[in-house]
C-alpha cells in the first residue's frame, strides 16, 4: 500500500488571500484523486501544520517570549507544535495501519483552526 502525503497549510478565509482559494482547491483535488487511486493500494492526505518551530517561526525579528505570547493567546494547547509531531502524523498514515484512510484534510495544529472543515 503506498500513500501520498501533501503539507497545504489552511484554506481558512481569514483575510483576502487568493492562496486559500489554491489551497481549497488542493484539498478537492486531493479529495477526488484519492478515490481515482485508491484501487491501486494508494492513499493520499493533505496535511495542515499549525505553528510548527521551524526556522521559518524562529525569523529574527520574533523573539522566544513573543512567540510564547502568540501561542497563549492564540492556539488552544498554548503551544507551538514541533516537527516531530508532523512526522508522527506522517509516519502513521504511511503505516498500514491507516490503511482505510485516505482523501482527508489533517490539521495538526493545537486547535489553531477556528473552522470546522
């Protein structure tokens, strides 16, 4: 069983944004491949990340208490995530044991998300 596995961050209309409108349109693409390519054992998931550490969150300006602000006040666990979380999801879904997963939208975010999806 093979799986596929796309990081597309948030199709969230928060602002006027026309990468939500790609990102939408990822996650429907997603969606209909996967029952396109489900009957050859391969599963496909989009994956949203939430405020993972990364360098891209550690940029200059932003400092450690700053982004601990933003993480009370913003995401539910008060935490920012951390890659091996991501990879955990990852690993998992690439496992059989998710073998009767697949064309899903994942947010492994901390409850960031403010929209059902």
């Amino acid at each position: 069983m093979g799986a596929c596995h796309q990081p597309t961050g948030t199709s969230e209309p928060l602002t006027l944004n026309v990468a939500n409108s790609a990102k939408a349109a990822v996650h429907a693409w997603s969606k209909g491949l996967s029952r396109d390519v489900g009957k050859y054992g391969i599963t496909l998931h989009c994956i949203q990340p939430g405020r993972i550490m990364s360098r891209a969150n550690r940029w200059p300006r932003s400092t450690e208490e700053a982004r601990r602000e933003f993480a009370q006040r913003e995401i539910p666990v008060a935490v920012s995530g951390n890659p091996e979380e991501l990879a955990d999801i990852v690993t998992f879904l690439a496992s059989p044991r998710a073998n009767y997963m697949t064309g899903t939208v994942i947010p492994v975010d901390g409850g960031i998300k403010r929209y059902a999806h």
